[in-house]
C-alpha cells in the first residue's frame, strides 16, 4: 500500500490500519531492540504504578472508543 493510498483512506480504515502494524510491530522481536533506554524506564515506572494501583485503568473497549470518539471531533 502506497503513501497516497494510505492518505486517501477514511479515519476509521486509518486507525484499523494503524491498530494491524502496531500489533504486528509488537509480535516482532526485532523491534525490542529499537526501544530506547529511556522508553523502557517510563514503561517500567508505569507498570510499577499499575501494580501498586496508583494509575488509573479502563477496558480496551472502552479505551478504544473513547479514542475514536476524540479522532471523530478532529
């Protein structure tokens, strides 16, 4: 799929596009050793949050609509 291609699609086939690839990128173990040191800090200190119930949660339903719903205003 080209560039403009990509661009000519509407949001919601955008953001189904995006949702694949980022997927995808998570099952590659390749791209584990493209993450920063810094990035794996953050994440670290948010998950330590998580399992201390300091950070607020949502379903990814829920999450995923509230998303859509903001990408629909713009």
């Amino acid at each position: 799929m080209t560039n403009p291609q990509i661009a000519a699609l509407p949001l919601a086939e955008k953001l189904d596009l995006m949702e694949t690839l980022w997927d995808s990128l998570c099952r590659d173990a390749s791209v584990e050793s493209l993450i920063p040191d810094w990035h794996q800090t953050v994440l670290s200190d948010r998950i330590a949050r998580l399992d201390r119930g300091e950070e607020p949660v949502s379903p990814w339903n829920e999450a995923k609509s509230r998303l859509l719903d903001e990408a629909g205003k713009l």
